[in-house]
C-alpha cells in the first residue's frame, strides 16, 4: 500500500494542499502533460468542476478513475 503525501499548489492565485497517494500524484502528473498542461491547471480545473460535498483529495482520485474509464472505452 502506498503511503499519501501531501502536496500544495496555487490554483487562481491562492495556495491549496490535497492528500494523494504516489501512484495517483504520478497519474495527474500524467494527465497534465498529456493535455499539455501544468499540474496546478489541471487541479485547478477539477476543483472548479467538483461537487462541492466532495474533498479535493478525493475529486482528483476520481477524475484519475474516470480518466482511464474513458480511455477504456474509446479503446473498445
């Protein structure tokens, strides 16, 4: 089991922290530099989209989730 880490970054101009796992963080990490952006742009645009019940921690664990889910079914 992977330990969690926190991290901070600044998203529209105030600094934020979020609790991930490594291989989550690694996978965002992936995301943003498939869509060609920085870390920080890619969490700051979750956190717009997310339900404001759920965590930050939480909503970049599942938009990780959904990520792969998507590329699951463009590829079959």
């Amino acid at each position: 089991m992977s330990a969690i880490f926190k991290r901070s970054v600044s998203i529209r101009g105030h600094r934020t922290s979020f609790s991930l796992e490594q291989p989550f963080h690694e996978e965002l990490l992936r995301i943003a530099g498939i869509r060609k952006m920085p870390l920080a742009q890619l969490v700051g645009e979750i956190d717009e989209t997310r339900d404001r019940q759920t965590n930050l921690s939480s909503a970049l664990r599942l938009h990780v989730l959904d990520w792969y889910r998507a590329q699951h079914r463009s590829s079959s």
